[in-house]
C-alpha cells in the first residue's frame, strides 16, 4: 500500500489554507506520499475555499480533499465564533474516524496532522496508532502562552479579564491580562475550557509544527524547548517550517490596484487590510478616512461593509459597500490623486510584494503578519479578534517589526491616532528603525526557505521520521 499523511485543518479559511501549503511543501521532500485533506463545513461563512480547493486539486493530483458529513449545531449554540468551530470539530469526530479507518484500507497512513483546534481527534490517532501531531498555524510566541495556560489557569481562580495586571509567561515580553483572546478573557466560558483542554493535549502528540522561522521568534522557541512553557509534563519536539504562504491565484483577475499601484513611487504607499474578519462600524471607517486624508499619504485601503445588526455570523452574506454613503462626503473626490478605496477584497500577497507599497495597517492576523515580513514591509498592528492582540505585543516589543495602533477601552481608533501612525511609520525615525529591522527579518525568513536554511532542515528531519 502507498503511504499517506491525513491533514485535518480548521474550516476557519487562514488555517485552511495554511494547512494545504503545509501539505504542499511536505510533497516537495517525499513525493511519493499521498495527501488526503479532510474537510468540515464551518458553522458560519468566513470566505470561500471553494476556488482555493479546485486550484489545489488540479494542479496537485497527490492532494486529495475528503468533504465529512455536515453538522447541525442546535439553535441555542453560543454565537462565540471559536467555540463554534470547537463545538462542529467536536462533533466531527466519529467522521474523522471513519475517515481514517476508510483511507487506511487502500494506504498506510504514516501520519495524522490536525490544527490545533482539532485536538479533539488526538485520541483517535492513537486508537489507531497513527502519530498525531499538531499544526499550529499562529507564531511560536503564541504556542509558547499556549503551551504555558494550564500552569497559568492552576496560579489563579481569577479571570483575565478581571485582573488587570501584567503577567509573566517563559519566552514572550510581560503581557498585560487584557491582550489575551476574548475566547479566553472569561473562565466561564465554554472556549476557556476548549482551549484549557487542548493544553493539556499538546504533550500527548507526536510533535507540533508552526509556521513560522527559528529567527523570528527565538526566545519563545527557546523557552519551549527548554521545558519552561510544559513545566510539569513532557515537551513535544517543535518544528518551524515557514513562512507558508499562498501565492498563486494573487490576481483572480482584480487588477484595478495593481495597475494604480504602478502609477505609483517606490515605498510611498501605505496599504490598510484586515482580513475575512476584520469589520468596522461606519463612524470608525470615517474616523480612519480623516486620518488618511489628514496624513496626507499614499495609501491603498481595504473596505467592508459595516458587520449587520443580525445575530448571524455569515461574512460572505454581506453586501458590497456603497463606499460614498460610507465614507465621509468627497472623501474619495478629494484623496483620487493620492489614494485608491477598493470594496472588500484585493490580492493582499501581490500588493504587499509590489515596489510602490511602504507600509502595511495590519488586524495582525498571523498569515498576513508573515505575509509582510516575506515582502519586507512593516506594519502598523491594530489587532480586532482572537490572538491579534497578542500577536501585536510579540511584533512590536519583541520582533520590533510593527508600530501600535493605540485604541481606547471599547477599541475604538481616533483619526488623529490613524494619521500619527501612519506618518509615524512612513516618515520618522522609529519607522525608519522598523523598516530596517523589517527588511532583516525578510532576509531571514528567506535563509529559512533556502537550502540548508532551518525551516527547511526542520521539514526534513519530520519527513524523514515517518519513513521509519
């Protein structure tokens, strides 16, 4: 029989995707192997795979993709988006099952590799004595605090949320209580105890592999693997194999800002974007055009419709935003010569990688913050929803690769913090040390590609230890 990895990633459309070039690059050191990619529906819609997927499936004949049954979650599930992708893994378990014992018929399935969030189907690698590693699709900080939140959660009865304080954790800069995930800021919340028991999973697997580099983010990776983070069990081998980045299907035919950005001069413009998730309310898209406008900058800006008064949790629902009712009156007129508004979408990979583009307004989610590290542009963090923030407090007091966007206590931006940063970023000396030390990073992460380099010698030391 040939051998096969089984993958099961998170529906949530970063992890996905992150999970499939994992696969893809697993290929490149053993073709021989079979890639089989289970599939859940996600309880609500973040942006469509669908295209994603049938690119991957022609071009890669050894990718094949496994579609599980649909679940139905009860109507009176908690709308908390993390605890909704825990509760349909959760019951997707007896699919994966069947899925495995179905594929090990006609393969021998070397190894089974789940997102974190799929932890749940751990136990059933090793029913079936398959190695179960995790992919970890965030930075090595992250898994770091992860890795560390069982011993936190046995320090204290209180939670995040209540403690005001800076907390200590082995590998990262101190990191105040209310930078953690909403999901975890609330002991009684049921995706506390998801992630507490996900924790409490990572000694159990096989190894834990992250996308990111060794360089990016060596303290948190030295704390780990010194033992600090699991203090009272065992340390499962980490391997760093990124940045694993999408690039191709850049353009789908949306050429409107690569054209413009042509017209443009090197490193002028400052390109704001905040993924599947990332939703503004009209007064904070017109507080961020007044910063623009102020500014007096390039930019090339991203926008949404406002999220919908309704409970449902369905992005692609959306309409197009009518972008002269949302934003302030003649703003667009006024800005034509300096700025370009697209609605809801651009080629975020292709724009970050062209030459007129400066700067990068960021949610810090974890794909897009390597995606600007490979291009070599520094960012401005303004973090919306699960890690951000703290991925925000690891780029910039740690990596010193992203200015902060400073919000107040409801999240709200003002317009002159917009404009101070972006000036900030694209005019002063702190940007200027940020670039630089950007442009390092972006060295660094292509010595980690290459031959030789860690993330390579990384993914070839798992490969090699499933041929045996």
């Amino acid at each position: 029989m040939d051998d096969a990895v089984v993958m099961f990633p998170s529906p949530a459309i970063g992890h996905f995707i992150s999970m499939v070039e994992l696969g893809k690059l697993i290929l490149t050191f053993q073709p021989s192997l079979s890639i089989h990619i289970l599939i859940v529906s996600a309880p609500y819609s973040a942006g469509s795979t669908a295209s994603y997927v049938a690119d991957v499936a022609a071009t890669t004949p050894s990718i094949s993709f496994h579609r599980l049954p649909t679940i139905t979650l009860p109507s009176s599930t908690n709308t908390h988006y993390e605890t909704l992708i825990f509760e349909v893994l959760s019951l997707s378990n007896p699919h994966v099952h069947q899925a495995l014992l179905s594929i090990s018929k006609t393969h021998k399935i070397k190894t089974f590799i789940m997102d974190f969030f799929c932890f749940f189907s751990l136990s059933i690698a090793s029913q079936l004595n398959i190695p179960g590693y995790f992919f970890f699709t965030s930075g090595a900080g992250c898994l770091a605090a992860s890795m560390y939140f069982p011993t936190l959660h046995q320090t204290t009865t209180k939670s995040f949320k209540d403690m005001n304080t800076f907390l200590n954790l082995p590998g990262i800069p101190p990191i105040s209580s209310s930078n953690f995930s909403s999901a975890v800021s609330d002991r009684k919340n049921k995706a506390y105890e998801y992630f507490l028991d996900m924790a409490y999973c990572f000694p159990k697997s096989a190894g834990v592999i992250v996308n990111t580099f060794a360089v990016l983010e060596a303290r948190a990776l030295k704390a780990i693997s010194d033992g600090l983070c699991i203090p009272d069990s065992t340390t499962p081998p980490v391997y760093c194999t990124g940045p694993l980045i999408v690039t191709n299907n850049q353009t789908d035919g949306d050429t409107e800002c690569l054209n413009w950005l042509e017209s443009q001069p090197s490193q002028s413009v400052i390109f704001l974007c905040f993924g599947s998730l990332g939703l503004f309310s009209m007064e904070q898209l017109r507080e961020i055009a007044s910063g623009l406008e102020r500014s007096g900058q390039r930019f090339l800006w991203v926008v949404r419709n406002p999220p919908s008064d309704s409970e449902s949790l369905d992005i692609s629902a959306l309409p197009e935003p009518d972008l002269n009712s949302l934003l302030p009156d003649g703003f667009l007129d006024r800005t034509k010569e300096k700025g370009l508004v697209v609605k809801s979408w651009a080629p975020q990979v292709a724009v970050l990688n062209h030459k007129s583009v400066g700067g990068f307004v960021t949610h810090c989610g974890w794909n897009s913050v390597l995606e600007a590290v490979s291009a070599g542009v520094p960012m401005v963090a303004w973090p919306l929803y699960a890690e951000q923030k703290f991925n925000r407090l690891m780029l910039v007091e740690e990596m010193k690769i992203a200015l902060p966007m400073k919000e107040d206590e409801n999240g709200f931006v003002t317009g002159l913090e917009v404009e101070k940063r972006v000036n900030e970023l694209m005019q002063s000396d702190s940007g200027k040390s940020v670039r630089e030390r950007t442009i390092a990073m972006k060295n660094a992460a292509t010595a980690a590609l290459s031959e030789g380099g860690s993330s390579r010698v990384a993914m070839s030391r798992l490969v090699e230890s499933w041929k045996h």
